[in-house]
C-alpha cells in the first residue's frame, strides 16, 4: 500500500497533475466556448449566403479541418514570438497564447460541421418558415432550434479535440510545469523519460475525466429538454 501511495504523490506532486488538470480545463473550456460562436456563426453564414467562389471557400475550410496541429502551433509561435507581430500582447508561453492557438484549429472544425448539417436541414426548414410567413430572423433561429441536437454534438467534438490537443500546446505553451503544463503534455514528458506505466496512469485519468464532463452534458442536455417541453 505505501508503494501505491508513493507512486501516486510521485505522479502528482513531480508531473504537476494538479495544475494540469486546471490548466487542461481552462484552455479546452475557453477554447471550445470560443471556436463555438465563431464556427457556428461562420458556418450558418457559409450555408445561407451565395456568392462567387463559394465552393472554394468551402474546400479551403475543409483543408483546414485537417491541418496539423503543429502547424497551427508552430504559425501561432511565430505570431506571438517576441519580435513576431503579436509578440508585445505577450502571449507566448502562457494560458492565452495556447487558447489562441486551439482556436485556429477547432474553429474550422466546427465551422465546416455546421455547415455540413445546415446544408441539410435549411431548405426544409425555409420552406416551413416561408409557407409560415415567418420573417428573416425567425427562419434563422427555427433553423438553429432545429439544428440544436447536431450543435450539441459538434460543440462536444470541439471540445474533445482541444482536451486531447497536444503539439501546437506543447510549442506555444512551452510546458511549464504550474502554468501551461496540461495532461497532454505531461503524457509526453513522461513517454520521453521513458516512464511509460505513469503516462499511462495520466492518459487513463485524461479519458476519464472526459468522460465525465460528457456525462455532466448530456444530463444538463436532457434537463434543458424537459424544460422545454413543459
């Protein structure tokens, strides 16, 4: 037991799980509200607006889906460097600066899902609201009621991807152990000293607590319905 014991506080108070965990749940936290008012916005506005070079404009946001993290990490270093263009905001090597660079790669991913299932569902629902008589802004919040399940989700997916995002957080955060050190990055310093089983312990902690924040969701998803229908 005392094995055991000593293990566990080895973990926490040398990798800095504590801090980790704060620090994971500020930025993914941040970085998902964030992503989701500017994805959801730009991709209800992709799908209602038609102008010249649309489709380019959407296979350009879909290239973008993909883009490597560490690519977004490495741009977003560069930005926020010293004698980059952002370098006087100070950005680099802390919370913000790391929020800024999951926002680059999860906006386009929520953008493009968005505008995959509006593709879907708006004409009918235009329809609806134009046989209704229903104004520009009533078709465009009927069309976000809607859409609410697949928002719910692609919000979820957000999320998701920023709490397990780690290249682009390891090179703006830096990994500072007590101030950007998230669980990903901590997972990576531990494979990298070749303590494999804790990294193991941390990545295991990681999906649970994913697991739970999805719980916490749902059920709040669930009591929004009821409400709803009372």
């Amino acid at each position: 037991m005392n094995g055991l014991e000593e293990w566990v506080n080895r973990i926490f108070s040398d990798v800095g799980v504590y801090d980790a965990i704060k620090v994971t749940f500020q930025m993914a936290v941040a970085s998902t509200l964030i992503s989701s008012v500017l994805g959801i916005s730009l991709g209800l506005l992709l799908e209602r607006v038609h102008f010249p070079g649309k489709r380019i404009v959407v296979r350009i946001n879909r290239t973008l889906m993909g883009v490597p993290p560490v690519v977004v990490g490495l741009f977003v270093y560069m930005l926020t460097m010293r004698r980059g263009p952002l370098g006087f905001l100070e950005l680099l090597f802390t919370i913000k600066g790391m929020v800024l660079a999951q926002v680059l790669i999860i906006t386009p991913v929520i953008c493009g899902m968005t505008y995959s299932y509006a593709a879907k569902t708006a004409p009918a629902v235009r329809t609806f609201a134009k046989t209704m008589g229903a104004g520009r802004m009533q078709t465009d919040l009927l069309l976000i009621r809607e859409m609410k399940y697949e928002l719910y989700f692609v919000m979820i997916t957000g999320f998701g991807r920023s709490i397990s995002e780690v290249g682009a957080v390891m090179l703006v955060g830096g990994n500072i152990k007590g101030s950007t050190r998230t669980m990903t990055t901590a997972i990576a310093l531990l494979k990298s000293q070749g303590i494999f089983y804790e990294g193991m312990a941390l990545g295991i902690l990681l999906l649970a607590m994913a697991f739970v924040v999805q719980c916490l969701a749902d059920f709040f998803h669930r009591e929004a319905e009821e409400n709803e229908n009372y």
